[in-house]
C-alpha cells in the first residue's frame, strides 16, 4: 500500500520526484549525479521536463533546505502554545524542531557538509533561499520582543538582529553535524546556551537603564 502510495505521488509530482531521487541518489553514491542528463535518464525522465522545474543540482539542493525550512515552521505553528511563546522561546522551539527535521537528512547532509571545512567563512549558496526565508522570521520575532521590551530597540544595532540570530542558526547546524553525543544531547544545551546568551545580549542591559534614568533625570531638573 505505501509503496502505491509512493508511485502515486511521484507521478503526481514530478518536482518531489527528482528531489527525492537526488536525495536517494547522494545517500547511495557518496555524491551527487555527474550529469544532469545522466540523473534525468535515471529517473526516465526526459532532460527538458527536469528543467521544467530545476535548472542545477544546486537548485534541488536549495529545494531541500527550503523544505527543511518549512516543515520546521508547519510542526512549530501546528502546537497550540507557540502563540504564546516569548520571543525567545519562539527562537528555542524553531532550532529544537529544526533539529528534528535534520535528523530526518543526517546521512544526506553529512554526505554534502560534513567535511567541508569553509562552512564558518563562506555561505553554500543553496542555502541562501533557507537563510532569507528565516531572517523573515526572525525579524517577526524581533518585533514581538521589541513591543514586549523583550529586546531593547537600540538604534543601527536593532537593524542587524536579524543577521546576528542567522548566525546563531548557522552556528547551531554546524555544531550538530559534528555532534556524536546521544540523541545530539550537546546540540540540545548549544542551543539553549547560545539562545540565552543572545537575548541576555539583544535585552535591556545595566547600561540601558542607567541612560533611560540619566534622560530621565535631565528631563525632569
């Protein structure tokens, strides 16, 4: 039955079908295809109905991330509660549930980026889509903060939030394709450490209280 299920599917969606045949064909040769009229032929399909709808293998790589991305938001906005989330438990329930879609790809993303060493310099452009669609969301998130006084509204600095909790997330994928702790255990406390740590940062600080009362006090001599 299931497997019908899936024949239906792939006929119904040729797009879902060739990136779930690039998936598959990664996890089983170590890399990707060497052609795309090779891959196309593989999944006896024609070389212009693939460019239909993907125009590299960078493109189905991006396809990817950005269902990764998706998925995360759908399973997070499906719980009642997230409503009424903080600003920082929002970010915490998006990375703990990101994990989760990683660990669903750990084979096929270790495959592609477990060894490359330029992850902390350089941004794969497939992976530019997931980032975009992300700063939207953090830049939500941020706005909640900043109408709650969660996150205090700092000129020039506030406009670079979105980049700073982007970075968080990259951080937080990069330390779990490393991760060999059980049930990635460390990944769990990486991202509570480091989500904590920004929010102290992004916060109202000693030193934004004792201006707020320095104006305070010049405006009312």
């Amino acid at each position: 039955m299931e497997n019908t299920a899936a024949k239906k599917t792939s006929k119904a969606d040729p797009r879902a079908k060739i990136i779930n045949g690039y998936v598959s064909f990664v996890l089983e040769n170590g890399s990707e295809p060497l052609s795309i009229y090779k891959f196309a032929k593989e999944l006896k399909m024609n070389e212009a109905d693939f460019y239909a709808y993907f125009t590299s293998f960078d493109a189905i790589k991006s396809a990817v991330w950005g269902k990764l991305f998706d998925d995360t938001i759908q399973n997070l906005e499906a719980q009642e509660v997230f409503k009424e989330y903080s600003a920082r438990e929002k970010l915490l329930g998006f990375l703990f549930t990101l994990v989760e879609e990683l660990k669903k790809n750990r084979s096929y993303l270790i495959s592609l980026y477990a060894g490359q060493k330029d992850l902390k310099k350089l941004l794969p452009e497939e992976v530019k889509a997931f980032r975009n669609k992300f700063k939207d969301f953090a830049n939500e998130i941020i706005l909640e903060g900043k109408e709650t006084e969660e996150i205090a509204n700092r000129p020039l600095i506030t406009e670079r939030y979105d980049e700073a909790l982007w970075l968080q997330v990259w951080f937080v994928f990069q330390f779990w394709i490393k991760d060999t702790s059980p049930s990635f255990e460390k990944t769990d406390a990486a991202i509570e450490k480091s989500v904590n740590l920004a929010f102290d940062l992004m916060g109202k600080s000693a030193v934004d209280t004792f201006i707020d009362f320095a104006k305070f006090l010049y405006q009312n001599k």
